[in-house]
C-alpha cells in the first residue's frame, strides 16, 4: 500500500512560518484587532492568570495553534507603555528631543527587543530540554512556537509594568474613540488602577537617599520580578508536552534571596533605573 499524506494537519514550523507574516500585517489594520478580549486578557492577568491560560487551550482547539493571531496585545502593551514613559518624561525631563528619545528607549528596547531576546531564550530551552519524549513514533510532534513564547513574555510584561510603570491608561483609554472600548478600559482601571499609579506618584520617595526608599523600591521590584516568572511558569505549565516546567519558578527563589542582600547594601533599584534617562535632573 502505498504511503497516504494527511491533509488534517501541517507541521508546526510550516504553520508557524505562514502565520507570522499574516501577524506582522494585522499590526497596522486596528480595526482587525480585538481590542475588548485584549483588555479582558490585561485584566485578568492582573487579577486571575489562570483564567487567561485556560482560554489559550481554547484557543488552540480552535486555531490549532497556541500563539495569538492577533497583535493587538503587543500594539496596546506598546501604547501604554509609550503613554506612562511620556507622563514620567513630563515629570522628570525638559527636553522635547530628549523625551522622544526615552519613549523610544523604553519601548523598543525594554519591552520588544528585551522580549524577543528572552522569548527566543525560552523557546530554545523548552524545546530542546523540556519537551516530554514521544512514546512512539506514530505521535505526532509538538513544538512550543516562538510566537507563543514572545505571547507568554507580553503575558508575563503586563502586570510588572502596572506595578512599575503603569499611570495612565485612562488617558489612553479616551484616545481609542469607542465606546465599547472605553468600557473595557474603564473595567479594567477599577480594579488595578491603583496600583498602576503606585510607582508614578511615589517616585520622589523612591528616588530619594534612605532606607525607607531603599525598602520600598526592593520590595516593589521583588514582587513585579517574582509575578512575572510566575506568569512565565503558568505559559509554559499550561503546555501538555512540556515536562518539568516548574524550572520557571527558580527565578523568584533567585529574586527572593537577592532582595536583602540588595536592601542592606542600599541599592535604590528605582534610582538606579530613573538615572539611566533623567540622571541630570534627579
């Protein structure tokens, strides 16, 4: 008999490889984009992660794939971020050029070249130490895509940057001009509004000389840094054909024992990352 091909299915890295280009041309068509079931995945990052992972097996029963097709997480995450570095700008920096520089800075390098680095470092490493071994060769393989491991950075970004950046996404909100978003946005800023403002108004403290500040900025990034692995953890645990994923966890032991040491030395981790754009006028 001679051999039969399946039409089911494509390999993953042929699927991959087609939906990327499809993901690049969406970037710039916002009215594609699902902005309500990205403001609801933001909330629920924030509050139920879980929930939003249990939506991604979901989604891959649908799509047959684990990754988003969508950009609009990325092109919203971007805004945001863009929109809290100009109110920091406002406040700390007097240069129009200057400002333009640091929004760029903070956008492209902290949070999109800064993730494809780290989501490319944990796509080599699941794939090729965590995959659990096929128990015959009739399974089919399963690879993790390396535009989920960037979705499960973006995932892992979101709530660090409402802690550590976070300040205006009702400003933001307002910009998108629709009511249903506005809506969303507004839902989301009731519940963790709060905290999205708590590193911007209380930067003068942070940033000053003393213990009190020293305290509190460790503590800040200590919670930001270990609930950003967790994420990371819960991205990859929710894969059936990873083993071992709860190496993604190491990392907060790391940042838990780090963070004495770094208070009883005096490391003022928010001083130290506002001299790295505003030094002259801190």
């Amino acid at each position: 008999m001679l051999p039969t091909v399946s039409k089911g299915r494509m390999p993953s890295h042929v699927r991959a490889n087609s939906v990327f280009p499809q993901y690049l041309r969406r970037i710039v068509k916002w009215q594609q984009m699902d902005v309500e079931y990205t403001f609801w995945q933001m909330l629920h990052l924030c509050t139920s992660p879980k929930v939003v992972y249990q939506h991604t097996k979901y989604h891959k029963q649908t799509k047959n794939q684990w990754a988003r097709d969508d950009p609009a997480f990325v092109v919203i995450c971007s805004l945001l971020l863009a929109v809290s570095t100009l109110a920091y700008c406002a406040a700390y920096d007097h240069s129009a050029a200057h400002a333009v520089f640091v929004v760029i800075s903070v956008v492209v390098f902290n949070f999109l070249i800064t993730g494809v680095v780290l989501a490319t470092c944990c796509w080599f490493l699941t794939n090729t130490y965590l995959r659990e071994e096929a128990p015959n060769s009739h399974v089919v393989e399963q690879r993790v895509e390396w535009l989920y491991a960037f979705d499960v950075h973006c995932n892992s970004f979101f709530p660090m940057f409402v802690i550590l950046y976070g300040n205006c996404e009702v400003v933001t909100c307002s910009a998108l001009g629709n009511f249903q978003y506005q809506f969303m946005c507004q839902s989301s800023t009731d519940v963790f509004g709060f905290v999205a403002v708590i590193h911007y108004f209380l930067s003068p403290l942070l940033v000053a000389h003393g213990f009190i500040p020293v305290l509190l900025s460790n503590l800040l990034f200590m919670v930001s840094a270990s609930y950003y692995h967790y994420l990371n953890f819960l991205g990859y645990d929710v894969l059936p054909f990873l083993e071992r994923t709860t190496f993604f966890l190491y990392p907060i032991g790391v940042v838990i024992v780090l963070s004495p040491i770094l208070i009883l030395s005096g490391f003022n981790p928010s001083r130290y990352f506002m001299n790295m754009y505003f030094s002259q006028w801190l």
